[in-house]
C-alpha cells in the first residue's frame, strides 16, 4: 500500500497561502500533508500546522537545506511544531538532527545520496545510495527519503534497489509529476511518494483544476491498494 503526500509547496518553497489551498482539498481524499521550512515566516507554519492537525490529518515537514546549521535549524522547527514525520534534512547531519527531535515521537525519514541545489538534485551511484540507506537504517531512523526523479541515472532501478535492500519505509519525493510515474513508485513498493509542485502546474490533469490534480493522484493511488 503507497500514500499520496500532497505537498503545499512549489519549487522547494512552501507556497504563500497553504492553509487556503488546504482548505480546498481536506475533503478531497487527501490524508497527509506536508510543508518546507522555507517560504513563509515561523509563525505562519504554526498556524499551518494546527490546520493540518484540525483536518485529522499527518504532517510531513521537509528540510532541503544544504548546510549544516540550516538543516539543524529544519529540525529545531520540526521539533517546536511537533510534525509527524520530519523528512528530507541531508544524511551527513542525520545523526544531529535524530539529537534534536529525540523524545518527540516525531518520525525521521533522512535524505540519502549527495545532493545539491534547489530544488534538490540526487548524485551518486545506486550502488552508493543503496549503501548510504543501508547505514542510515542501521542508525535506527523510521525510514529513508529518496529523491528518485531527481537522479539522472534509471530512477526506477534506483527505486526498485534501495525498496528491496531496506527493511524500513521508503518515501519517494520530488519531480513525480504524472500518473503513469505513480504507477511505478507503486509497483516499486515505495511506502509513499510526495507531489507539489506539479500539482500546481496542472502537470497530473491538463487543463484540470487543482482539485482535479488532487483526486486523479488521490484515485490512481487508492485504485493500487
């Protein structure tokens, strides 16, 4: 079984009016939202966050700093907002920001891989992410955040590998921008997969609305179950 992660965000960014777009599709199917750290003031993810929290919903913050004190301060935040599941903040920094969120209850799902830029992009061999996901599982995280579409090389190998090899859940997160791409994150066994951006863009329906991009990925996933 694979989730749909509807992410209010575009570009990395958290866009500047969340809680409105959430109120346009809680009702939609919709069981996990999530956010970046990035795109609008501290305040307004509190506020964004008890939204969530009122629709009976998960909350999925998503650190995509590249340096260490901004990964730390991703986690800080996560920390004080009290998410669900802090995922993304770069593999290097995990062992600092399991630290930071320990006795929170707050699941962490890092990065693997060597990324770079913003939005993210993946580098490195399978055979080198495969093995970074296999330490960071043995670290004890809940699971692993793998940007698949952001890897040059045969993102559904890559999928398929790390899936296999881990024992813990695998989210697959950026640049899955059409049904037929969530059909093999689906076969590849992922336990979810996050859309934002092309959600947006009217990229999964063209010429839909936004609440047709959300039930079209809300019923291509619950049809797969």
């Amino acid at each position: 079984m694979t989730d749909f992660i509807f992410f209010l965000t575009y570009n990395d960014r958290t866009i500047p009016t969340p809680i409105r777009v959430l109120d346009d599709v809680k009702n939609l199917g919709v069981k996990n939202i999530g956010f970046k750290d990035v795109g609008i003031p501290k305040h307004r993810l509190v506020e964004l966050k008890k939204a969530i929290d009122d629709a009976g919903l998960t909350s999925y913050l998503e650190v995509v700093s590249e340096d260490r004190e901004s990964t730390l301060r991703g986690a800080r935040i996560a920390a004080e907002l009290g998410v669900d599941r802090l995922i993304g903040s770069y593999g290097q920094y995990a062992e600092d920001v399991m630290e930071i969120i320990k006795g929170t209850g707050i699941q962490f799902y890092p990065f693997v891989g060597n990324i770079s830029g913003i939005p993210s992009v993946l580098h490195g061999s399978i055979d080198e992410i495969v093995a970074e996901a296999l330490e960071k599982q043995e670290m004890g995280v809940a699971g692993i955040d793998l940007l698949a579409y952001r890897h040059k090389e045969n993102p559904e190998e890559l999928m398929e590998r790390v899936i296999d090899a881990l024992e813990i859940p695998v989210i697959v997160a950026g640049s899955v921008n059409s049904l037929d791409q969530i059909r093999r994150v689906v076969k590849a066994g992922a336990y979810a997969f996050t859309i934002g951006t092309a959600v947006f863009d009217r990229r999964i329906v063209p010429s839909g609305s936004l609440e047709d991009q959300v039930v079209a990925v809300v019923n291509e996933t619950e049809e797969r179950k």
